[in-house]
C-alpha cells in the first residue's frame, strides 16, 4: 500500500508552522512561514488574514515538494491556531477588515461598558459575572481582547462592517471556510468567546448572552467537535493549494488545546506550560 499522510498547519501569531505526518505519527517535512504583525492605533494590534491563507497555500506547496511525495497520498488535513482572534467575513469568504488579534486592547471601553454593575469582582459587576459563570464557566476579561468583546466593538464602532459580515471567524476557522466554503469552529475557540452554553449536553451558543448583548446567532459558525470533519476541499482550493479536490478537512482546534493534548497532560491535575508569544501554566481538574 502506498504511503499516505496528515497535513497540519499552526497558524501562530508569528507565523504558520506546517507539518506533514506519516500514520504512525512520525514527522516527515515541516516548514514555516512568517508573517507581519500590525500596530495601527494605541492598543490596537491586526493581522491580514490574506496573509494567513498566502502562508497555508506556500508552506503546503514547500512541503509537497520538499518531501517529493506524492499528493494523492495526504488524506487528511487539520488545523490549529491562535486563540481568542476575529475575522469578520462576506459570504465569499473576503474579510471585511483586518483580524483583530488576541493582543488587541480597543475594545475595553466596550468591555468596561457591559461589565459594569454596582457591586464588583476583579472589575466586572456581579450579576453579569454570575450570568457568565453559569453560562459559560467562566467570563470574559475586562481588558476587551475577547471575540464577544471584538463583536460588540465591530457593531459599535464598525456598524456597516457588522451588517455586511456573514461570519465572524477565528483564524483556523477562516482557513476552514476558504478551503471547504463551511462556517464551522471548534468547542474550545466557541467556550473562550464566552458566548457559547459549556453545558456538556449543549454546547451551543447561548441564547441569554446573545440576547443580553443583541449579537446576531447567525453570524456565528456552527460548533462542531475538533475531530469531525468541517468539509471536503473544494476544487477551488484544492488547485491553489496543490492538493487533491475532496480531501477531508477536520474542525481541529485552538494551539491551546492541542499543545495540551500533545504534552499527554490529559488526566486530572497534570499541569502543562506552554511558551509562545505569551505563556501559559493550565491542568485538567475534575
């Protein structure tokens, strides 16, 4: 039988790392290309997804060639990102402005706003804290670097941006919908938007906080598990990236997640550190 591969890509805040997989798991070719990171306001940081897409199309071409196989051998591919990041879409898959990155701070007046209550918790009002938690798990940080806060800054301050926009992606998301024209996005990336119902026989987004902050439900994707399948590629795609047409596209899921579960750190109170463009100390708790 001949050999057959899984395509990956990381679509880091620095850059995508690509890395083609044997089915025992054994790496075969890697590559990595960078790209820019905008500062075009105090507090504000942007990316161009085009340029996220350029870099899955090249790396993805780099590695074909690079490691001479053949591309009817990759059945698979898959992707990750980074997290907490937001792309809004025409129905074309054209973005609509810059991605607001994970790192970007203009929407805490916004935040600040919507947080705000007479008795307070690290900033934010109790009773929407309390909505949050019983919703969510958790809540958003008052700092505005959050997709529900990015969604409410777009409506405000962008509103013909906000009408026009069929989808409001994150960054694998994005590539998803470029390579399988479907709006899907993983249970991890929709539990940190904080607009998503974590209750394990949901998982769908939250009426209550939808209604609360007059966000739109059909501007979201629909939330899928990381390892079903989003789609096959489109032809369209397939030619841009060198591939072969129908190749199953899975959800996949935010770096986060998937560095935990690469570490082995899947059991209760085992710790993972994880150093990047920021870092992070977490552990799976019962």
């Amino acid at each position: 039988m001949a050999n057959q591969y899984i395509l990956t890509h990381d679509l880091g805040t620095s850059g995508d790392k690509a890395v083609l997989f044997d089915l025992e798991m054994n790496v075969i070719h890697h590559e990595k290309i960078t790209y820019p990171i905008h500062y075009p306001e105090e507090g504000w940081v942007e990316q161009e997804p085009e340029d996220f897409w350029n870099a899955v199309k090249n790396s993805t071409k780099k590695i074909i060639s690079k490691a001479k196989i053949n591309k009817e051998d990759i059945i698979a591919i898959s992707f990750s990102c980074q997290m907490n990041c937001t792309i809004p879409i025409n129905q074309e898959g054209k973005p609509l402005m810059r991605c607001i990155s994970w790192l970007d701070a203009r929407a805490s007046i916004v935040t600040r706003k919507f947080t705000k209550g007479l008795i307070k918790i690290a900033g934010f009002g109790l009773r929407k804290l309390l909505m949050f938690i019983k919703v969510t798990g958790g809540a958003p940080g008052v700092n505005g670097k959050d997709p529900i806060s990015h969604i409410i800054w777009i409506k405000e301050h962008e509103p013909e941006i906000y009408k026009k926009t069929f989808k409001f992606l994150s960054v694998k998301d994005f590539i998803i919908y470029r390579c399988t024209k479907n709006a899907v996005t993983s249970r991890d990336l929709g539990h940190t938007s904080w607009m998503m119902d974590s209750n394990p026989e949901k998982f769908v987004w939250s009426d209550k906080i939808l209604k609360k902050f007059e966000i739109d439900m059909e501007k979201l994707p629909e939330i899928r598990r990381s390892v079903e399948k989003a789609g096959g590629l489109t032809k369209d795609a397939a030619e841009l990236l060198g591939l072969v047409e129908g190749i199953p596209v899975f959800v996949g899921s935010g770096d986060l997640t998937s560095a935990a579960i690469g570490s082995g750190a899947i059991l209760d109170n085992q710790p993972i550190i994880c150093l990047g463009t920021s870092d992070w100390v977490a552990a799976h708790t019962s």
